[in-house]
C-alpha cells in the first residue's frame, strides 16, 4: 500500500454507466461533506447530460460517437482503454476511490475493469459496489454481470454486491420502481457517508487511512454493512444488522483477517455496551488472530442513538469457509428473524435509513 501521510485525504465516488451515473447523482444530492468528489463515467453523452451536479467524463467518442454502448461490454471495454489517459487524470490525485456501477449491460460491466487496473497501477484503493440485474433479465445478461464481477473482484480491494432481485423481497411490492432504486441508493449512501465520517471526523479512538490501506489490502472476501442502534443497549444488534443488508447476499465474516468497527454515537456509550458489541463481532468472527480495528466517534446531531460501521477483510473463499467446519448461516442472524425481533416487519428496513435520508428521497420522489 502507499503511504499517504504527507498527502490530502481525497476521496473520489465514480459511478461508471447508467446505474452507476443515477446512483453518484442521488448520492451527490444526499452527502454533506465537503471533501468528496463525485464523477460519472460513460460511451452514452445523453446519460452524462442527465448529471447536473457533478463532473462528467464521456469515453470512446470515436468509436461510440456519443451514443453508448449498445449492452456490449467489450465495446465499452474498448473506449474505456481508449480514454485511458483522460481516465488516469480523473484520478491521478486520489486517494481512495469508491466505484459504483450496474453489471449486466455494457458500460458498467466493460469500461469498470479497465479503471480498476488503472487506480491499481496508481496504488489508489478502491471499493467497488455493483449491482446484479434482475434474472427476469434473462441469461445473457447474468453472464456478462457474473464475468465482470470476476474480474472486479480480483483487482478491487473491496466489492460489495447489491441485487436487484433482493429489492422484490426487502420492500413492499407496491413500492414504485425508482423509489426501489433510489432506495438501493441509500443503503451505498449510507456505507460512503460512514466510511467518510470515520476518515475525516477526529474521534476518541481514530481510524486513520493507513488502518484502513492495511484493512483493504487482506486478501479474500469482503463484507461490509452499517447498523443503527437505537439506544445505548442495542449495540450489539446493530453490529449482527450491519452485517443483515437485505439487498445483499447474507454475509459471513468467519475467519475474517482484518475488521474494521467504527462506532459513531449522539453521547457517550457506556463500558460495557462497548465491550459487549465488540464480543458479539468476536464471535461472528469466530477467529481470536483477527486483527480489529476500532474506532468511536460522537456526533451529537445523530439522529438515533449510534451508527456501527463494518468492513471485515481476508474473509476465506466459499470453499476454504466450508473446511472450517461453520456455515454461514450459524454465525449470521437472517434479517427476518431480526425483523420479526423488532414486531417492525419487511418495512423496517426502510426505517432504519436514517431519517434526513428518508425525508430527502421523498422530495426527489
């Protein structure tokens, strides 16, 4: 990893295609902080016309001509290693990058690789977050998201997978379309904007971009998530919550490598609330050789009691998680058991976003 002590924290959001465009715009109306850079990337100049409040970069003008890339990632692919240079100036000054994109179509699935391998050779680190298309999409589409999630996930130092069909079972089924995706949105929104606090608000207990350069670089899988607790004695439950995204497969952080817990609080919490949520991520762990990472912050205007924010690294692959004789499913709490826990039902997923993003996604509604 690089080392950035002498250099400006610069965190730069990029959202690459179609979806990933949406998502940066929504994200960019939502975020109050001031040291974040959004920018959309695309082969389809209509789209990035579409972008009012944020920087904009077309791609592969001469072989597009503005117009996209017909759903085939291998032409986005190709534009995207043609705009290579202009692709390394966008980022030549950061120092993280958080990469959005939709996977299934053409510019999310082709171009999104190509700027990975970029912000690789700059020793950038990045975090990628991609979505999945319905499989009423059909086949051909599946395999195109399944092939660019390979190689994604093999240069990103983190990737967080969000799907779409996950949406038809998190939310009412009256819910309109582009509330859904507005709704996906927040969930990244809210992984961004904690990520962000934790960098650049200077807390009781610090986590600095070297903890979390050495976090990212572990090798494995990766799972990440925030949960809110409403008072003092729900940590616990905020930090199985964090982990119980329902538009993300179930994820299980048994023999993680490293783990990152930052805790972000309206007041101070107590001893013991502190030291039993830190046993509850132990034991979801089930690794005493882990290396956690933690922080705590207090943010009086907190709309709720607590935040816990989780990036667990170095998580072993499917296939080694098996020999270590645990299953997921015994260590993770499925989100509806915490549900019915809570009396609160499939809507209480969308009452644990924090309540000015609510309010701000039903103006833009």
């Amino acid at each position: 990893m690089h080392n950035v002590e002498s250099k400006e924290l610069n965190i730069h959001v990029i959202g690459v295609g179609g979806c990933g465009g949406n998502a940066v715009t929504n994200m960019a109306d939502l975020c109050s902080h001031t040291n974040i850079r959004f920018s959309s990337i695309n082969t389809d100049i209509s789209a990035l016309h579409q972008c009012k409040n944020h920087e904009v970069l077309l791609i592969g003008e001469s072989t597009t001509k503005g117009y996209g890339a017909g759903a085939d990632p291998e032409v986005a692919y190709n534009a995207a290693q043609q705009s290579e240079e202009a692709l390394r100036t966008l980022i030549e000054d950061d120092t993280i990058i958080i990469m959005i994109a939709g996977l299934g179509g053409g510019t999310g699935s082709g171009a999104t690789p190509v700027l990975l391998d970029i912000a690789k050779k700059n020793h950038i680190d990045v975090m990628c977050f991609v979505t999945l298309p319905f499989k009423s999409e059909g086949s051909k589409r599946q395999e195109i998201a399944s092939n660019a999630l390979e190689e994604i996930k093999a240069t990103a130092n983190a990737t967080l997978v969000l799907s779409n069909d996950s949406l038809v079972s998190a939310l009412n089924e009256t819910v309109g379309l582009l509330s859904a995706f507005r709704h996906c949105d927040t969930q990244m929104h809210r992984i961004v904007e904690a990520i962000i606090t934790m960098l650049t608000n200077t807390g009781y207990i610090n986590v600095d971009i070297n903890d979390f350069s050495h976090i990212l670089s572990l090798d494995g899988d990766t799972a990440l998530g925030v949960g809110i607790a409403e008072e003092n004695s729900s940590l616990c439950s905020a930090v199985t919550h964090a982990l119980n995204n329902p538009l993300v497969n179930e994820q299980n952080i048994v023999g993680a490598q490293g783990v990152i817990v930052q805790l972000t609080c309206k007041e101070e919490p107590s001893l013991m609330a502190y030291e039993e949520m830190l046993a509850t991520l132990q034991a979801l762990i089930d690794d005493t050789r882990t290396l956690i990472i933690s922080g705590v912050t207090v943010a009086s205007d907190l709309p709720y009691f607590g935040e816990v924010l989780i990036i667990a690294t170095g998580i072993p692959r499917k296939e080694q998680t098996k020999r270590l004789g645990t299953t997921q499913k015994e260590n993770v709490v499925p989100m509806t058991k915490l549900l019915k826990a809570s009396g609160g039902g499939l809507e209480k997923a969308y009452l644990d976003i924090p309540t000015f993003v609510r309010l701000q996604g039903r103006e833009q509604g």
